[in-house]
C-alpha cells in the first residue's frame, strides 16, 4: 500500500496563501487539503489557493443532523461550483444527532448521501458511530476517513466498526500547526474507490415483466450501481438501435436506510 499526508482545515482557519500551502507541501512533504464547505468566500479562498501550491483538493460538509440533510449537501456542493474538488466527505460527528434515533440517524446519513453527485465518504469516529447509528454496517461501501488523533498516523485499524476493514484516509492529530497556519493532519492511500472490485452478476432465476419503478427510484438505483455500492452493480451489453444497453441488478432487498430513500 502507498501513503501519502494530509491535511485538513475549516473556516476557522481562514485562507492560507499560496505560498504557505507550497511551503507545506515542499516542507512537510503534504499532497492533499481537505477543505470544509462552511463559508463559500474562505472555501473557494483555500481551494484555489491550494491548487495554485500544487496540491490537490477535497472537501467536507459538516452536517448538522437538526437541519435538512440533503439541503446541507446541495448547499455543499453550490459552494465547490467550478472548483476541483475530488471528493465530498460527509462528516457525521455532531452532537445534534444525539436527538434522533439510530434509525433516524442511518436515514439521514443515506439522504445526505444520496444528495451528493460527487465521490463520497464517510468522516466519523468509532464511538460517534457506535452510539449513534447502532453500529450500522449500510455505509461500508464507502470510503472511510477515520477520525484518531492517536499521533500514530499509520492507517491501522485496530478495532474496526461500521462494517468497514479497512481505512481509506486517517485523521491522527488535531489541531496543529502547519506553514504558519492551523490544520489537522492526516495520512491516506493514494488510491481509494468508492466500493470494491465488481463481482460477477447473478443469473436471472426468473422472467417476466420488470417491477414498477418510477423515475426517481430509477436514478437513484443507478447512481448506486454506478458507485458499486450496496452490492448494485451495473452491467455493460452493449449498443442497440443507436443506444446504450446496460443491466442493472439491484439486490434484493437493499439495505433498509437505502431503500427507503428511493
């Protein structure tokens, strides 16, 4: 596996020049920023600023689980407009969420993701997610950016949660400071997908007519198998009548946080 450092920064950083993010990359050999979405002028600030050290670029929506989630993410997604960022974490830490459900809480995490039309991930902590969503393993298909701060920076995984084995980028120290400026600091793998390799698609055990799905749930289903999530995948046949065929399988059922947003 190859690793690469990180860092991540929020509003309250404010916008680092370019040559402070050059500095960091030259000096403390960092590749990639992570930027948060929560002020439009200082986010767009960071991130061209970033790109312009030669850094690359992700960025994160805090989400707030007493507002809409789904809003939270377009709102997100209207401040990266035209930027290169490469991914949209979802970073699920906040202690609003403390007045939902575990159910509730898998059902808001879903619509947040389904909202988003970025690569995706999931920002959260073991005992965050333990207690909060139950433990719920509908979400190990994403990439996960697992929040330590034990100083090691080596990506292990000692206890895994959430159904994931693996950890895709790591947050190992909080609050530190980098080139004159605050971040955390982080080390991920240099490739990470959002779902792993695609397996071979079932026989059909059956004909006959498909089942009535409407437009929405069309798209969403779509969406998930084009991120191989869920154990969806989408199947290339090939072209006809000037057209592109594809199969669709969608297990059946689909995890209940998943179905019930479509």
């Amino acid at each position: 596996m190859t690793y690469a450092r990180a860092i991540d920064i929020s509003n309250y950083t404010g916008a680092p020049i370019a040559e402070q993010f050059r500095t960091a990359r030259i000096d403390g050999n960092y590749r990639r920023v992570i930027v948060g979405t929560q002020d439009e002028a200082i986010c767009r600030g960071q991130v061209m600023a970033a790109v312009a050290a030669g850094l690359e670029t992700e960025a994160y929506v805090y989400l707030r689980f007493d507002r809409d989630p789904a809003q939270q993410v377009e709102a997100a997604l209207a401040v990266l407009a035209g930027l290169p960022a490469g991914r949209l974490w979802l970073d699920c830490e906040d202690d609003t969420a403390s007045a939902l459900t575990e159910q509730e809480t898998i059902y808001f995490i879903a619509n947040a993701y389904t909202a988003c039309r970025l690569p995706s991930g999931i920002y959260t902590r073991r005992d965050w997610w333990e207690r909060q969503t139950g433990d719920t393993h509908d979400f190990a298909g994403l990439p996960l950016w697992n929040a330590t701060n034990d100083g090691a920076g080596d990506l292990s995984f000692p206890q895994p949660y959430g159904g994931w084995t693996a950890v895709a980028m790591e947050q190992f120290a909080f609050d530190r400071d980098v080139a004159g400026f605050n971040a955390d600091l982080n080390v991920y793998l240099v490739e990470v997908s959002d779902g792993g390799p695609v397996s071979a698609l079932p026989a059909p055990t059956e004909t006959g007519p498909p089942p009535d799905l409407s437009h929405q749930q069309l798209e969403v289903a779509a969406a998930l198998a084009i991120r191989g999530l869920f154990g969806a995948r989408l199947s290339w046949l090939g072209r006809r009548d000037s057209g592109l065929v594809y199969e669709l399988y969608i297990p059946e059922p689909l995890p209940k946080a998943v179905a019930d947003t479509l």
